[in-house]
C-alpha cells in the first residue's frame, strides 16, 4: 500500500473584471473553500493624490477632457 502525501498550497487568482471576481468567490463559496480577499495596498504617494483629487472634485474643481488635452498635450 502506497502513502500518499497531500500538500496544500494556497493560489492566487487574478481576475480580469469583476463579473470573473463574482463568480470566483460563488464557486468557493458553493464549495466550502475558505478564502481571504484583499484590495492591494497602493503606494504613499498614489493613495494621497487619488485623496487630493477626490476632494477637488467634491469641490467643484474639475475640467473637461477638452481642457485638459488643451492644457497637457497643446504645442506651445
């Protein structure tokens, strides 16, 4: 009689919208497969401008796309 080693592993699984997330989380639900689901920690820096721009935009402060092409990508 042969042993047979099991090991476990843990996968991660990269979603490409969250239709797939959706059903990812259905299916180990439905079989009673314990998960953790984690949003990535963003940068310093990346995370107090997306806070910087959420206020400007409570704030009224916003452009167009027009003005903005004007304003980045115009020749001088």
């Amino acid at each position: 009689m042969k042993a047979y080693i099991c090991y476990m592993e843990t996968i991660l699984i990269h979603p490409d919208n969250v239709e797939q997330l959706k059903t990812v989380k259905a299916v180990l639900k439905a079989l009673k497969v314990p998960f953790e689901s984690k949003i990535p920690d963003l940068p310093l820096h990346v995370s107090q401008s997306i806070e910087k721009s959420i206020k400007q935009f409570e704030a009224g402060q916003t452009i167009s796309l027009q003005e903005f092409k004007e304003k980045h990508f115009s020749k001088k």
